[in-house]
C-alpha cells in the first residue's frame, strides 16, 4: 500500500509539471514573438499564422491536467491519512472460564471514535443493530470500502460471543477471530428453552460441531428442507442443510441419529437424508474393505496354528484382528438399523407435509412437499447420488 502510495505521488508530481510545461508555451511564443532576434526582423513576416483551435485544445489540454492532479492529491490525501486511521486492539488469547465483556472490548477498540469517524468520512461504515429475529444478540460492525479492514462482534447479553477482524491495508495483513463456547450454548439454549437435556452438546465439541448442531436443530434457521434454496440471485444451502454437511464431514453420526424422530418434521427430513448417505457409505466400507480383510487375517491365523508354524504374522495378526473388529463396530452403529428404517418407512406411508425450498425458482418461496415423495425409493438413491456428487466437489472432505 505504501509503496503505491509512492509511486501516484511521483506520477502525481509528472502531471503537475507537465501541465506547468503546457501552459508555459503560448507564453514563450508570445516572448519570442514580441522580441524576435536581429536577423530575424530583416526577414519578411510569414503569412502562416497559430491556429486558434489548437490553442483552444492546448488551453483545455492544461485545464485537464490541473483537474487530474487535483483529483488524484485528494485520493492520494485520503489514502495517507486512512493509513492512520488505528480500529484499535483486538485481544489474541483468552481465558474461556472468563467472558470478554462487550463494554471493555468495544472500549479498547475506540468504538465511538470510530463511529465518529465513519460519519465523517466516506468509505467508511458502523454500524449496530440488534439480531433480526430475537433481541439475545446484538451486532456491530465496522467496513471499510472495498473490504481492505472489517471487522464483526456479536454480543449476548453484554458478552462476547464471538468476533473476527481483517485488516488488509496496512503493510502487514492482519486476522483475529475469537469464540466463546460457554456464551454460544447460554444463547442457544435460551433460543430453544424447551430443548430436552439428552440434546444438549457442551464445551467439550468444536466450535464447528456446535455451531453445525444447534443450526441444524433450530438456532436462528427456518423450518423448511431442501438441499439449495433461491435465497437471493443465487441459490444457497439452507442453514440446516450446511450443519447437516458440517456434521457429515466430522463422522457425527452419533449426533444425527437421535434427530430422525424428531417432532419438527423439517429436522427428521434432513436428519433422515444424512443417514441414508452414512449408512451407505459406512456399508460399503463394511462390505469392501473391512470383511474382506478380517476374513483374511483370521484364516491365516488359524492355518499358522493349526500347522504349528512359527511366524511374526502369530503376533502382528491378532494386533489388526482386534484393531478392525474396533472399526467394525465404531461403522456398525454408523448405519441404520432395522428399527430405524422401519421408522422411514412409515413415516413415508403417512404421507405427512413437508415445508420445502426450491432453486432455480426465480424467487424464494416455501413449498408443500409430502414425505411419500421425498423418502420413496427413487428419492433415496437420489439422495445417495446427491451426496456422492458434493464429496467429489470437496463438500465432505
């Protein structure tokens, strides 16, 4: 940045003495006109004369410039003086037994300072503005124009739930971004008061896995299922549909399974989908990979002791027997059972509605799907397809 600025004062300068150049000639033409050298008086005038029109353009030519250097001395002033400009500290480490405080990490940004400043000069915006839905959290922003510094802190309840800042105008690029695990499942759990306790997570998951869980279960989504939606110009995931992927992509089918007989029927749907798409890949593992190879393993176990051969394989063996049946079963209780399907069954012979999103619609707008449609037979392997197309593009990896 500051080397550009360098470079457009220098042209800067360029302009500016081009143009002084410029406007120096008609008066150089009007001195040696005026006072003309002794040899040159003996000699009979010329009947050519300076055109009017190119003196005309010459004097618009220097207007131009002098426009130009003014216009870019006021970018350039601009520019030097945002370089200046400190959104001030944000903290890089925490204590998680003890919540940052909004007032003190607003106060050690200068967030009325800055506040000032955006209204005062272009480019620049803050704002804060309490959550759409529900007044539990509370948003404040600052951007610069074009994105070169932002930064976004959610509060709740006069804590900091979590932030993230970018600078990138400055000689060194800078990223901070914090969250509070403790505060997010304060704010969730008072956003869904009627949650039973055997599907509450604690700070022991990720933040990525809380975040993806109580999306999927209700924290500030809709009731609706699809896959990609028309939200806007372009079709997007749904909240519940990124946390399902989320959930996916960490082997959580521990946490999906228990949403299948949901009473929110859009939270069934999309929990029901991801276990279609698990079971049939953690079957496929089963039916490739892992039996093939515990059978092999076992049998030449048995034929070293039974033919009394003295071989490494008599202790590595046992070693990969025990680690795979560990495998077999961690997979096991990533399928479905026999139970749990027969539930799927059912609820696609019941027939029930379904509020549903579309993409490629034009506009959005919520639709009365039927679970007859969505979990019949051909529904399912499209399903299974579905998925397997996202892995291929990167979604479940």
């Amino acid at each position: 940045m500051f080397i550009a600025v360098k470079r457009s004062i220098q042209w800067l300068f360029y302009i500016y003495e081009d143009a002084m150049l410029a406007e120096r000639i008609p008066r150089l033409r009007e001195a040696t006109s005026a006072h003309p050298p002794e040899a040159d008086r003996k000699k009979p005038k010329s009947k050519v004369t300076f055109c009017p029109a190119t003196t005309h353009i010459l004097n618009v030519t220097i207007h131009m410039k002098k426009k130009l250097f003014l216009t870019l001395f006021i970018a350039i002033s601009s520019a030097l003086f945002a370089q200046n400009f400190s959104l001030g500290n944000f903290p890089s480490e925490n204590n998680n037994d003890k919540p940052i405080m909004t007032s003190d990490l607003l106060e050690s940004l200068n967030w009325n300072y800055i506040k000032d400043f955006c209204s005062k000069n272009e480019g620049h915006f803050a704002r804060e503005s309490p959550e759409y839905k529900n007044d539990l959290l509370k948003r404040y922003n600052y951007t610069q124009l074009h994105y070169t510094a932002e930064f976004e802190i959610i509060s709740h309840k006069g804590k900091v739930l979590e932030y993230t800042s970018q600078i990138s105008n400055s000689p060194k690029e800078t990223r901070n971004s914090y969250f509070d695990k403790n505060v997010w499942l304060e704010y969730v759990h008072n956003l869904l008061p009627n949650l039973e306790d055997s599907l509450k997570l604690n700070t022991d998951e990720s933040k990525n896995i809380l975040k993806a869980y109580y999306g999927l279960i209700g924290a500030d989504s809709r009731d609706e299922y699809g896959w990609i939606c028309e939200y806007s110009a372009m079709g997007g995931f749904t909240k519940r549909r990124r946390g399902v992927i989320q959930l996916l992509k960490e082997n959580r089918a521990d946490l999906l399974k228990p949403l299948i007989k949901n009473p929110n029927l859009e939270i069934s749907m999309y929990a029901i989908d991801a276990m279609v798409y698990q079971d049939y890949k953690s079957q496929q593992i089963i039916i490739n990979d892992i039996v093939p190879l515990l059978t092999k393993l076992t049998r030449e176990l048995d034929s070293l002791k039974s033919n009394n051969f003295s071989s490494q394989k008599l202790i590595t063996n046992p070693k990969e027997i025990g680690y795979l049946k560990k495998k077999l079963d961690k997979l096991r209780k990533e399928t479905l059972s026999s139970d749990e399907w027969q539930y799927i069954c059912e609820l696609r012979e019941s027939n029930q509605k379904v509020r549903t999103c579309r993409d490629g619609t034009g506009s959005f707008k919520i639709y009365e799907g039927r679970t007859a449609d969505i979990l019949s037979e051909t529904s399912i392997l499209d399903i299974i397809e579905k998925y397997k197309e996202w892995k291929k593009i990167g979604y479940l990896d």
